[in-house]
C-alpha cells in the first residue's frame, strides 16, 4: 500500500559524505621543532609559540555550516595523548562544547580522518565531524539555532596535553567561521500585504526554483534553513506565521489565505520559475504545507520533515472551511523525575471518532510528496502520519508518496551538523520535552536527509523537455 525508504546509515553505507571531506595538509616527514610551512587551503593554529604544534582546517577560515571541515592537528610528539575541545556561542550567548581524546599517529599527527576518538569525551570513533555534531549546551534544555543569517558562528578549537580532567596544558587552538551565506546569495527582508518573511536568492540571473519555508510551533522568522537551502540554487521565502511582528501573538487560529498571499507572491516573482512552487515544513510547518498542498493552486512538491498530516495545535480556516485541531489528552504526559515531558503519546489518533476531522484532505493536493521521518521522534508519530497519509493518497488514486525513514533520528532533523537536541522547551506544553534521536545516528540522518530534499525539489521543481540543461 505505501512505500517506504529505511535508511540504516549507523550500518552500511553511512560514511559516503567522509570520503567528500577535504584533506588538510599532510605530514610529509616527522615533524620540524620551526613553524611549518602552510599549505594552500589550509589554516594553521594562532600559535602559542613558534616551535609548538599547530591546528589544520580545511577549508582554511571560513565554511558554510551545513559542507564537512576537515580538522588535523600537526606537530604533536609520535603517538602523544591529547584532548581537542570545540566550542561555539549562539547569540544569546549560550555555550555549546564538546570533547574527544585522541592518540597522535607515529609521525605526530592526528588527522580526525583517520585517526578514531578514544573512549572518554563526548564522542569516540572515526568521526571526522564529531566535534561540531557533538556539540551540546552547557545550560540545560537548550537547542542551538542561528538567528542573524548574515553573521557567522565562530568554532574555537582547543588542543590540550592529555586525558586528564581538569585539562592538561594548552598546545594550541584555532579559529574557524562557519557561515549560513554564500557569496553572491541575496537577503530580501519581505512585508508585501500581510507576508512576514524573508526571500533568499542565489546568484545570477533567474529565474529559480521557489520554494516556501516553514518551521514549527517556536514561531518567530527562522531564516538558517532557508539561506543554506538558497546556497544551492532554490530561490527560498522563510516565512512567519506567527510569534513575529504584527502577526498573532499565539497559536490559535489560522487562515489559509494568509499563507495563500505567500504562494501566489512567489509564483508571481519574476525571479521565480514556474509553473508551480515547493513547500518544505518541520514539525507543525509540515501540516501547514499540507494543508497549503490540499487547499490552494500552484504547488508542485511538498517536503515534510517529521510533520504530520492531521491539523495540529491551532484551527484552520480556509473560505468556509474549517479544520479543527486533533484533539489531546494531558494525562499521557509522562513526565520524569527530572522535570522533563514525553508528550509523544498525547495525541489522539485521527483516525477515530471525531478527531477525523483533524484529517487534512491532501487526496485533494495537485502535488508530489516527500515524507522525511525520524524513527525515534518523540515529539509525536511522524512515521504514523506518513504511512496514514501515504494510504489515503493511494487511496484516491493518487501518486505513491516517497517516505525515507530514519532509525535512531529523533523530532528536529536539522540541515547537516547541527548538534542534536535531546530535549528543550515547548511553548505550548509549557515545560521541557524529550524530542528523541540517538546523536550519530541523527546527524547522519541529518546529512542523508538534506541530499533527498535537495534531490526531491530539483526533481520536481526542475523538470524540462529532454535535450534543456537545468540552472542547478
């Protein structure tokens, strides 16, 4: 009845992305006590002397967050211990670290490429990327997000002497930017009626293919997202829906039309390419994209990231339509003895009694659809939602949709390297939740996912007549 991709990627398989890591400079001989010559394309630590051993990046100062940096460390004694600690302050201020311990190879080096963490710190193994997937607040029930695109996170990288605890003496450290903009990407704040939002162009003359942006119940004007998918060619509009500006306060209540002011903006852009537009959701944005998919013209492909295919949350008004929220039960929270909710059983099924209603129509959408899942989200069913929703398509003729499963990914399956987070906030339950996710296997999920949303919108956002090239 439906089809579903299982990605396994913590088995077979999940290291295609490492082979596309850039190499930082390799040791040619065992090491000089001088200052080493640089490669090109790679940064060497701000040293604490001359003689000391130095930090490797590649690229050297400067990379887009969600694109793989290659950390080596050179200069170190033959197989000398050493802890390397990653740190980064969102703007708030708030302190994400992590920690590995390693072992120099015998010519001094610690290529993260090949050389495995130790048991001890944040994470252990061969994990190039660990030090920033791993990275986790230091003040509890904290998520890390970007809130100004156009300014990028600073990653401080610390070699210390040893496995100790507290550390041992610093060896050496360095700086990198991780940025959220490539060069040439237009940033077009937009008010335009009632449209609070945000458009993303990528260089060049145009037209792109659109798509609209939507994230979950924080509210506010999440623009990360939007900006990095922009990178690669999508004209992107990150759109609020509440929580921001002059737009309500709470989620109570939403009318289509507003969100049909947004589709029929994008479709008239003369950067725009037509016929129709992508939708690309999260969380309580992926039933609004249904909802929009099922409701209003010019949609041709429709992303959900852990979204579900009920009205969730709020009533939903379109003409007179309306489609009121599945319904809760507050007594399956379970809460542990640290203060933190599992709310993932609190819904009601949509496929019962009244909460049918709750049931978006998305039989009626004119559009392909994607349903990525994460196995382990416990925010709430995404995978229920996605074979239910799969069934009805199927069941009124429609395409099969393309559902890509993720085990041990949990709620918030983020663009590549953002760390995973466990628990944090949510406004509407009014304490801590849990949102699921085993942190390796949620950022390779992360990595696989944002190639299958890319691959779906140019799939369906991009076809031409044989014999045309494609601008992506």
């Amino acid at each position: 009845m439906y089809q579903v991709t299982a990605r396994a990627l913590s088995r077979a398989g999940s290291r295609g992305w490492q082979g596309r890591l850039p190499r930082p400079s390799p040791a040619h001989a065992a090491p000089q006590r001088r200052s080493p010559a640089r490669p090109p394309g790679t940064a060497p630590a701000r040293g604490l002397s001359a003689m000391g051993p130095a930090v490797r990046l590649s690229p050297a100062a400067r990379s887009l967050f969600d694109e793989p940096l290659a950390i080596a460390v050179q200069g170190l004694a033959p197989r000398q211990q050493v802890t390397l600690r990653t740190s980064l302050r969102d703007e708030a201020g708030e302190l994400f670290q992590a920690c590995a311990r390693y072992q120099a190879g015998d010519d001094g080096e610690l290529d993260l490429a090949r050389c495995p963490a130790l048991p001890g710190g944040s994470f252990s193994g061969l994990e190039p990327m660990g030090p920033l997937w791993a990275l986790q607040p230091q003040q509890p029930f904290r998520r890390l997000v970007k809130r100004h695109v156009r300014s990028p996170f600073r990653l401080q990288l610390e070699v210390f002497e040893g496995h100790g605890d507290p550390s041992g003496r610093l060896l050496a450290q360095a700086q990198h930017e991780r940025a959220f903009l490539r060069d040439g990407v237009r940033r077009v704040p937009v008010r335009d009626g009632r449209i609070r939002a945000t458009l993303f162009l990528p260089p060049g003359d145009g037209p792109f293919p659109g798509i609209i942006d939507l994230y979950g119940t924080g509210g506010g004007l999440p623009e990360y997202r939007a900006c990095l998918l922009a990178n690669y060619g999508f004209a992107v509009l990150a759109l609020a829906f509440y929580g921001y500006e002059d737009l309500p306060k709470e989620m109570k209540e939403f009318h289509l039309e507003y969100f049909e002011e947004a589709v029929n903006y994008m479709l008239q852009h003369t950067q725009v390419k037509g016929p129709g537009i992508g939708l690309l959701g999260i969380s309580k944005g992926g039933d609004l994209c249904v909802s929009m998919a099922s409701f209003l013209k010019g949609i041709t492909a429709t992303a959900l990231i852990n979204g579900s295919v009920a009205n969730v949350g709020a009533v939903l008004r379109y003409k007179d339509v309306t489609i009121p929220p599945l319904g809760v039960n507050a007594k399956r929270i379970k809460v542990t003895k640290s203060g933190i909710a599992n709310i993932i059983d609190v819904l009601n099924n949509p496929l019962e009694g009244p909460d049918r209603q709750s049931f978006i129509p998305l039989e009626k959408a004119e559009c392909r659809f994607l349903f990525i899942v994460g196995q382990d989200d416990h925010n709430w069913k995404s995978e229920f939602f996605a074979v239910e929703g799969s069934k009805r398509l199927q069941a009124h003729g429609k395409e099969k949709p393309e559902i890509v499963c993720y085990p041990g990914a949990g709620h918030y399956i983020e663009p590549p390297f953002f760390p995973m987070c466990a628990a944090s906030m949510h406004l509407l339950v009014g304490k801590p939740v849990v949102w699921g996710g085993e942190p390796k296997a949620h950022c390779e999920a992360q990595i696989d996912a944002w190639q299958q949303i890319q691959a779906f919108f140019r799939k369906h956002l991009t076809a031409k007549p044989p014999g045309t090239s494609s601008k992506l």
